[in-house]
C-alpha cells in the first residue's frame, strides 16, 4: 500500500500532455492495456491516476468520497466563468444547502408533469423537416433539447434563440478539446485572442440567462419551477439568492439539463441509423405500444426496447465520458498510495466497452439491458450519470425526455446516414460528434428507403 502506481514515464517537462491531447480516446485505452486498472500518469507538476476497476470507480465516488472534491479541471477560469460556483463545482457546506434546494424541482411526479411538454417540443421540431431532405440530426436534438430544459426548468420559451445558443455553445465547448497543452494553460491565465473569445462567448449566454432571470423577477410570478424555488430561498440570516448565485445555478441546470439528452439522442439515431433491425425492433414496438397516437408518460414502462437503445447508446458513447476527482487528503485506492493533491479520474468511456463486463462490447445489441447477465454487473462498471452524493441531479429527467423524444420522432421519421459521411468523435466536455450527424430523412407514412447494407457508411465503433 506504500508504493505508487505503475504508469508512462512521459516526456521530461510535460509528462504524457501530448499523447493525451493527440488521442485522447486512444490513449486511455492503451494505458489500460498497457498498466492495468490503476495507471499513475504526469500532466506538467500534477500527477493523475486513471481507474478502470468498478470497485475502485466505487471507492473514489461512493465509499470515500469524503476523501475527494472536483478535479482541477473543472476549477479551470474557463470552466468556472462558465458555470461559476453551481451544483456542478461548489463544495461543502454550500454544495449540500444548493443540492437541498434544488432536489424538490426533480422529484419523480414533478419531472412526470413534463412529459407533455416535452412530446409537444418535438412535434414542434419537425413541424419544418422534410421527407428526404438531409439535416444533421446533432443539431436537431441539441435545438430541441435546449427549448425543452428551458421551458420545463424555467418555464421560459428560447426558441427564437435556440439555433443562436446551440452555435454559441458548440464555441464554447471547443477549447476543452486541448485542456492537456500549454496554450489551454496559457488561453485560461492570459488575455490571448482565445482567451477574449471565449469569454464574450460566455457573456451571450450570460445575456439570455439573465434575462430569463429578469422576466421573472418582473413578474413576481410562482410557476412551481425551478428557478421560482432558487428566488423564494432564503439563507439563514433571511436574505436571498443574488442575481449572480442565481445565474450560476441556472447556467449549470441549463449546460447540463440539455447536454445529456441531446446527445444520448444523436448518438442514438446515429447507432439505428447503422442498425436496421434494431430500427426495425424500435418501430415495432412504438406501432404497438402507441398505434399512432403521441406518446405520454403512462407508456414509459411499455417503450422498453426504447429504453434499451439509450442505455445502449450511453454505454458505447457516454455524453460524460470521464469524472474526475482530487484527493484532499493523503489515502488510498485499489492497493496503491494516493498522496494529497493527486487528480483521479474514472473513464466511462473504457469500462463501458469493457470485455470483462460486457459480451461483444463493441456491438451495439440493445437486447443486452433485457438479458439476466446484465443484473450481474458491478455497480460501476456502468455509470453514465456518474454516481455517490454528486451523481447527477437530473437523471430521471434525462431518461424519461430521451424515451418519450424518441417514441415521439420515431414514429414519424427514420434516418439513414448522408452518402458520405464520416463520424469523428470529440472529447471536450462532453462527448460530441465532431462535425455534427449528417443523415437523410424518411418519412414512415411513405418510406421507400431500403434497409441498406450500412457498413458502407464507415460504421465502425
């Protein structure tokens, strides 16, 4: 227990910087193969342990958490300009009064009371799509998802605004793709061009936030939402929350009430879309469940294969991809010493596709959530919310808008991916696709298209 993990050396000054921002995605899954499930790696002065293990996956977010606080990363002045001291990154005291205060707005029956908001939203989306017209369908769901977070957590309509903040954010998330490089260090500490646009960036959302925030001061209005409970709050001494603790709560639910279920969305039109016969199975099950009708949140526990294909879709490409830690203390894990300081982080993205856990872990077989082996799992061998006391907040309202999304679209269009097109993954934040999901719509009243051999379509995981 007194020695340290085995790991790359690195290059002299900047450790293995390089190899993790040429390939980040390759690089964790060769550390694994190459070290085994605890690897010690060198970014610069700072030394990182990445876990592959479950049950060390558990330690670190569960057993011990108390040993850990939020990786350095997200205390980064871009990260916390961004989201400033919200759910996602306040500790202590102040992360246990905010989470307190926010749990009520995603109680079960409250989420539940959304659910025709949200099937309204995406019959609205495709009011304008047209049968064989291409899209990219990222965009669609990004658009959707932004519209539906803001009109359920805030009871407020951004749909005029909508495309605008969705370019605005995919600006945003650029610079995180070079977070191990000396000109993010740089970019972050120094009034570069990057550095300026960046930060303006930020102050467009800023401006939308605000002025949701605005509106409702103005109206002195109780919607039973979200943002009604954060400006009723009160604070020991009886003062309230101030526009800016306002605005970094809202900018935190608004970033994070959307990221998942846009992407679990894209990424799962992008895996039927390579997948005929799952797309056949999803089709029949929507025919039989809705037979036509628009879905509600009473046939949530009957759109099971539904379910299954966003389970498989965040398994194979989870939209958090890693979650870090810091220990705060000197401790231990997976039999190796931890000293204080030391960023930890666990990546979803390997022990999703891993062959210890799941049969053919690069196929995508929704089928998979419905088999008895799957109850075997270890509790961290899957974790796309993250897990312990700082597992995300809005799981159920992820779930449950993904399922009744796709029930909703799906029973009116399906798609097949652009002739041509090439998927890129990119690692910034989040996982996205980097130029977007190119597809070609059909409409299922009048479909033709034939369910086409899609390897051609370069469908490699």
């Amino acid at each position: 227990m007194n020695s340290l993990p085995p790991g790359p050396k690195g290059k002299l000054i900047t450790g293995v910087m390089r190899e993790f921002n040429r390939d980040t995605l390759g690089f964790i899954e060769r550390l694994q193969r190459d070290y085994g499930d605890v690897v010690r790696s060198r970014f610069l002065y700072l030394y990182a342990y990445f876990l592959y293990n479950p049950a060390d996956i558990e330690t670190l977010l569960t057993t011990e958490a108390k040993s850990y606080r939020k990786a350095r990363s997200l205390r980064s002045p871009f990260f916390y300009r961004l989201v400033g001291n919200g759910l996602v990154t306040s500790e202590g005291d102040f992360w246990r009064r905010q989470r307190r205060l926010a749990q009520p707005a995603f109680h079960r029956q409250r989420i539940s009371s959304y659910g025709n908001i949200m099937v309204q939203y995406a019959q609205r989306a495709m009011t304008n799509w047209k049968d064989g017209e291409e899209r990219d369908i990222s965009r669609d769901m990004t658009r959707l998802a932004l519209e539906v977070v803001v009109k359920t957590l805030f009871n407020s309509d951004v749909s005029n605004d909508a495309d605008h903040v969705g370019a605005i954010l995919s600006q945003i998330v650029k610079p995180f793709a070079s977070q191990a490089t000396l000109k993010w260090i740089a970019d972050n500490r120094l009034p570069t061009p990057d550095h300026r646009r960046y930060f303006k960036a930020v102050s467009e959302i800023d401006r939308i936030v605000y002025r949701i925030i605005a509106e409702r001061r103005a109206s002195g209005s109780d919607e039973g939402d979200l943002l009604s409970m954060l400006l009723q709050a009160q604070d020991e001494d009886g003062s309230q929350m101030s526009d800016a603790q306002l605005r970094d709560e809202v900018m935190t639910l608004f970033l994070a009430g959307h990221e998942t279920t846009a992407l679990t969305l894209s990424w799962s039109w992008y895996l039927l879309a390579m997948h005929p016969h799952a797309e056949q199975k999803f089709h029949a099950e929507l025919n039989e469940v809705l037979g036509g009708r628009a879905p509600d949140v009473s046939d949530l526990p009957n759109l099971k294969y539904t379910e299954t294909i966003a389970k498989e879709a965040m398994r194979l490409y989870p939209p958090a991809y890693a979650v870090g830690r810091e220990a705060i203390e000197d401790t231990e894990i997976g039999g190796y010493r931890v000293p204080r300081g030391t960023q930890l982080f666990a990546f979803q993205w390997v022990t999703h596709r891993d062959p210890r856990y799941f049969e053919r872990p690069n196929e995508f077989e929704p089928e998979r959530w419905a088999s008895e082996s799957i109850q075997r799992l270890p509790k961290y061998a899957y974790f796309p919310f993250g897990g312990g006391p700082r597992q995300c907040i809005g799981n159920y309202f992820a779930m449950m808008e993904v399922v009744l999304l796709m029930a909703t679209i799906g029973q009116r269009f399906r798609f097949l991916l652009a002739e041509g097109f090439q998927m890129e993954v990119l690692p910034v934040l989040s996982l996205r696709p980097k130029n977007g999901i190119k597809v070609k719509l059909f409409h299922r009243a009048h479909d033709t298209a034939p369910l086409v051999d899609r390897e051609r379509f370069s469908a490699t995981l």
